[in-house]
C-alpha cells in the first residue's frame, strides 16, 4: 500500500522505481510499490515509473484528501429511465481537490449520459446537458417530489433538501375542511402529526401529498344556547361544511329535548356527536335542511295548534279571510300565523 519506508533493491541493477497509478474520483490502481519497470504495457495506464535514487524512494504515494461520496446511476430498460443506486460510489481525490459529484439531467437518454458512476465531472462536454454536477458530499442524490405550496394545486416538484424522505400536508376533516397547514417537503412540524399534518413516504417520480379529492360545499345552520332565553337560537349566519368526494351531505341541529350540556355539536355541519342522534340531536340530508322552520296553524277549521312547516324555507303563514256577515272563505285554512 505504500505505507513501508523506501528500502534498498534487491537487484543491484535496477535503475527505475514503478507504483500504482493514481486516477482523481476513482483511486489507485491494484498494481504494487515495486523495484523496476511497469510489467507488459501497464505503463501510465495503471502504472507509473520514476528514476531510481540511491538516497530515498522516488515511487512514494501522492497525497491523497478525504474520500467522499456520491450517487450512481444507471439505465434501467425495464422503466426506460435512469435509476439511483441504492449504495453510493466511495469517490477518491488528490490533496486538494474539489469533491465533485454527477448525476444524469431530465434529458439525458441511456447514450447521451456516458459517466459509469455518480464520483466527478460530468464526460466530455456532457455538463448542463445530458449531465449536471454538485460540490458537496451526496450531493447527486435524486431528490423526492412533493407537491408545495399553501393550497395544494402546484405539481409536485424536486425538494431543495435531498436528504428528505417525506412529505406532508394539511389533515381534511370531514365537514370541517383542510387545517392551515401548508404542502411542503418533510416531515410534519412539532407535534401537528395526524392533528392538523399528514405525512407520506417521498417518491422520486412525483408527489405523495397530493391534496385528497373533495365534493361540493354545502351549507347548514347552526344553533347556540342563550342562557337569557334559556333555549337554542338559530344563528342568521349559515356554516360553509366542507366534505371529501363521495361524503353525503348532513346537517345536524339540537332536538326539542335538548340541553345546553347535552347537545354538544359546535356547529351545523355533519352528524351529531356521540350517540346524540335521535336524542339531543337531530340530522337532515338536504343544504341547508336544519333550519329551523316557521309554525304555522295547519287544517281546515284552524282548531290546531301551530306546528312546524314541514318546507323549512317557508317564510309566510296563511289562512282563509273572515268577510262579515258572510264568515270564513273556503280556502284552506292551512297556514295561519302564530301570533
């Protein structure tokens, strides 16, 4: 290895000195430190020779710097595409030089990229072409994609940080939406993971955290106890609910019987809460069918208490008109104000 310390020659004769051969980002050669000439036609191919000196040894190692690492890849028939190694070239280099790494562009083909691992310059005049290259440590790693941006509508795109193996997104919640986290490169921040963030493993080809499928907004009302009143008031704001494609639409409100601590939803949208459901609560299918409906008087003699409008968007009562002398009309008397 060239480690020893220069000795004499056992051939007396012997007037040169010969040593492997040093290639930058591949290393030395396997030929050995020796007295004498290269051996058959390694000469400056993986063998060099130096003039003898009687004093000390001209065949000493050259000065090497730290080895380094870089990717490989090679051209898979199969996908017709480049695909990354799963072990990484261990790259060589002379004291002093730069750590280069190369990788294959989007446009090279199986010919045009002719580098046979990822350690150095890119061949020729391939660079920003068919072959790009890097100057840190691992840095040819082909990087994930994932889709990035506050709304998820952006393709997935390389990650800047190669070293990342995830991706993550907001969490959707049924009838409530998407939280406020945004599409990024990574894992979930803190500890918002399966709360407000997912996460997927990353893939090269593209994103894992593309946003999920979702239908049709609808609208519910919601309710709020007012403890002047002592009963649940219709808010005159409507809730936007927010639902995945395919989610069927439900609205939900509090029942006659319930109670400020028994009806637990905190809005319109979606089932009731628990096992509240034809209790405390109750659910509709329709946008906008919990609210809460108008009481008319409803029959032909208007002898019946007023009850709920079967048509929640009814807004008007009516009932038949009372001409002196003559009395009732024969209309219906179907719907007559509550007052």
């Amino acid at each position: 290895d060239g480690s020893a310390a220069a000795t004499n020659c056992a051939d007396v004769t012997a007037t040169m000195c010969s040593k492997p051969k040093f290639t930058e980002y591949t290393g030395f050669s396997d030929v050995t430190y020796t007295c004498g000439t290269c051996a058959g036609g390694t000469k400056d191919s993986t063998c060099e020779e130096c003039a003898g000196e009687t004093d000390d040894g001209c065949n000493k190692p050259v000065s090497v710097g730290v080895d380094f690492k870089c990717y490989s890849n090679e051209f898979s028939d199969t996908d017709s595409k480049f695909v990354e190694k799963s072990d990484q070239a261990t790259c060589k280099r002379l004291s002093g030089t730069d750590i280069v790494c190369n990788k294959p562009s989007s446009t090279a083909t199986k010919t045009s990229y002719t580098n046979t691992n990822g350690c150095g310059p890119c061949k020729g005049d391939t660079k920003d072409k068919d072959c790009t290259e890097c100057s840190t440590d691992s840095c040819n790693k082909t990087p994930i994609k994932c889709v990035q941006g506050d709304d998820g509508s952006a393709a997935a795109t390389d990650c800047a940080d190669n070293t990342a193996t995830m991706c993550s997104k907001p969490k959707f919640t049924e009838y409530t939406g998407f939280s406020d986290v945004t599409y990024t490169c990574g894992t979930c921040a803190g500890g918002t993971k399966d709360s407000t963030c997912e996460e997927c493993a990353g893939e090269t080809d593209d994103g894992c955290n593309k946003p999920v499928s979702v239908g049709v907004d609808f609208k519910c009302y919601s309710n709020e106890f007012s403890d002047t009143d002592s009963k649940f008031v219709e808010k005159s704001d409507q809730a936007t609910c927010k639902r995945l494609s395919g989610t069927d639409i439900v609205c939900n409100k509090p029942s006659s019987t319930a109670t400020k601590t028994s009806y637990t939803n905190t809005n319109g949208c979606g089932p009731c809460k628990g096992d509240t459901k034809d209790k405390d609560c109750t659910e509709c299918s329709t946008d906008s069918c919990n609210k809460t409906p108008i009481k008319c008087v409803q029959g032909d003699d208007g002898s019946a208490a007023a009850t709920n409008c079967a048509d929640v968007t009814a807004t008007m009562c009516s009932k038949p008109k009372f001409t002196e002398f003559s009395g009732f009309s024969d209309c219906d008397s179907a719907l007559i104000p509550l007052l």
